[in-house]
C-alpha cells in the first residue's frame, strides 16, 4: 500500500491507514494535511490531447482528488477494491440499489432498516421502476431463502437495523445469494469499516451514512459505497449521471473525522455498553436492545461477525401506559433529533411503539448521561 513520499511500506491495519493512508508530504510543500482541491475543472496538457488513456482528474461531478484520497481511505479499511463517496448516505444507498437492479426486478429487504430506504423502494423503485419488494425479519436464513423469486436481483441488509438493532448473518445470506446471481447490499453505518467488514464475507456492497460515526462531528452530510471492482463500475455510472458526488470540503471534513475513528469509537464503545448495563437493571426498563450484551439474543452472531459495539441501543420501558415521549422530554442532557454518531447525545422515540426509546450515547461524561436517564426512568 504506497503512500508517496513516506519511505516505507503502510502495514495493512485499521489504525495507519486511519492516519497515514495517502501521505504525501513531498508533493505538498511538507503539509501534514492535503489541501483541499476546491476546483470544479482540470485542464488536459495539448501534448496529451489525443491520448486515448482517460486522465484520472478532468471534471469534479466525476472525480476529484480530496474526494478521491477519502475514498482510498474507505476502500482500504473496508478491504475493497473501490469505494465511491456520495453528498449523503441515501445518495450512497439508492445509487447502489439502482446498479443493482432494473425495471421489474423482485428486492428483498429486511423490514426494520432505515425509514428512508423504505420509501426510496416503494414510491421510486416499485412506484416508479416497476419493480416489486418484498420486507422480511432477516434473523433467519429461511426469511431470505423462502421469498426469493426467479426475478430477485437483490437483498438489501443492514446488520443491525436501526431501532430494534436485529442482525443478518451476512456470510450465510451472501453465501445463497451468490451463486443465485442475486447482489447484496449492507448498511454499516453503526458497526463502521472499523468494527464490520462485510465484503470480506461475501457481500458485494457496502454503504455508509457518513453523516455518522466516520464524519463524526455533526457538521457534514456524506455518504459512502464500498466493493469489488466490476460492480463499482455500475455504481460509478450512476453517480456520474445522477450527479451525486460528494464535494471537495466535505470530503476533506469526512477525512478529518476518519483520523480519530479509532479513538472515539472505543469511547463510544465502552460507555454505551455500561448506560446499556444500567439500563438492564433499572426496574422501569422491560428489556435493552443492544449486540454488545451478554443478554441480546443474537450475541453470538454478533461476536462472530463484528469485531466491537457501537453507541445506538434502544429500550422498551416497563409499564403498561408507558409515556416514552414524556421520558425524553424529562431529559436534559440527550438532545433529540434523528441522527447520532456525533459527540453529542440523542434520543427518539420509536414511531411504531409509544414505550420503545433509541439514544445514542455521546463523549459526554458517563455519570452525567447516566444521571440524566435514571432521573427521567425514576419519574416513571
């Protein structure tokens, strides 16, 4: 893995290609960062204007180098051959499943992922392409194989899903899905390239909200898609003619964030795990949905196929009237709104159940964020 002027060799490991993949100290007058390339054009020397070799950089809606030094980024810490990034995760996500699939093609989606990947399938993939959808529970390998049809050309994952936080053993699905000719797609925004890496089992695509964990500071709006070569040609096609390449500050924002990835992360980890812990033993708290206890169903799965826990869990309060609306508003130190992954802390409330709350468990002091909740539970 070359990194231009360093002298050696970047080891293949998540911690130096967070910090050091793309290091060119020497083409940058000795700049530890890259600057930013805020151009939308690259001219074309007149020496090589008949080349028939295309040049790498010419126009920004199809390339750009910050944007490209991110994605080399994505790509090596997801094992990929490619990554693509896009102005946000649902960019990322429809332009995916739109290489993936045409008009009249069967999809087989597990039914509690992201609210809008929901709506993309049904009011523009089904409304608009003709295609038909078919929602499953995805735990089972039996949900997949039982509702596959001859015209399936895809199954979107994402391990875990967003509020309920259910996992897809990615290697089994990937493992039928292939030889069937059926792609697959997963969303690894919660595990993160650092904690997940689907492609290494068998999935042809990976997507991120970059929004979340990679970002990491709620100040940017990106998303990204990772896989083989072949496949990211088709993913590549439509970003250039949709025209949702991500732009060259954010990219060099995104890449910031990527830098302390690993630190915060283990931060995120660790507290979450522990408020998740409490949570369990608090008597107003019915059951925890979070993969890193000991007590989630699918913990085994989850040891397998992820190498540490995120932040987002969620909690299904213990009354029979319970107010999970009242319970947020109580809170002071949880903010609400419908992202996380950022240093701040969140909270929402599940739109189908009135007792079921997601947070997302911050950098703020773990005793404060504790405090805050146990008040709030306490007044149930």
């Amino acid at each position: 893995m070359a990194t231009g002027s360093r002298p050696f060799e970047l080891r293949d490991n998540d911690a130096d290609i967070l910090a050091h993949l793309g290091d060119d100290y020497e083409r940058y007058e000795g700049a530890v960062i890259q600057p930013i390339f805020m151009n939308s054009l690259h001219v074309t020397p007149k020496d090589q204007m008949d080349s028939s070799v295309p040049r790498r950089f010419a126009y920004g809606r199809v390339s750009n180098p910050t944007v490209d030094l991110f994605e080399r980024k994505i790509a090596a810490l997801e094992r990929g051959d490619k990554a693509l990034a896009f102005a946000s995760g649902m960019a990322a996500i429809s332009s995916a499943m739109l290489a993936c699939v045409k008009a009249g093609d069967h999809i087989v989606c597990v039914e509690n992922a992201y609210g809008p990947t929901r709506v993309f399938i049904d009011e523009f993939l089904v409304g608009k392409f003709g295609c038909e959808a078919t929602y499953v529970d995805g735990r089972e390998l039996s949900d997949f194989i039982d509702n596959v049809k001859p015209s399936t050309s895809l199954i979107y994952l994402e391990s875990p899903v967003s509020m309920l936080f259910k996992l897809q053993d990615l290697r089994a699905v990937a493992d039928f899905a292939r030889p069937r000719g059926i792609r697959t797609i997963v969303d690894n925004s919660w595990a993160t390239p650092l904690y997940q890496k689907p492609l290494a089992m068998g999935i042809d695509l990976s997507v991120h909200t970059v929004s979340k964990y990679i970002a990491g500071h709620s100040d940017v709006i990106a998303g990204v898609c990772v896989g083989g070569e072949s496949i990211m040609k088709d993913v590549h096609r439509v970003r250039e003619f949709y025209g949702g390449i991500l732009q060259p500050m954010e990219a060099w924002l995104c890449i910031r964030g990527l830098r302390s990835l690993g630190v915060r992360l283990k931060a995120h980890e660790s507290a979450a795990l522990e408020i998740a812990k409490r949570l369990e033993q608090h008597p107003a708290v019915k059951t925890v949905n979070h993969p890193g206890l000991d007590s989630f169903p699918q913990r085994e799965l989850a040891r397998r196929q992820m190498t540490g826990t995120t932040s987002p869990l969620s909690f299904e309060l213990n009354c029979a009237n319970a107010d999970a609306r009242g319970f947020v508003k109580r809170l002071e130190w949880f903010n609400v709104g419908p992202s996380w992954g950022g240093f701040e802390s969140m909270a929402v409330v599940s739109g189908g159940e009135d007792s079921l709350v997601r947070i997302h468990v911050g950098l703020e002091d773990i005793e404060t964020l504790w405090d805050d909740l146990k008040r709030s539970l306490d007044q149930i």
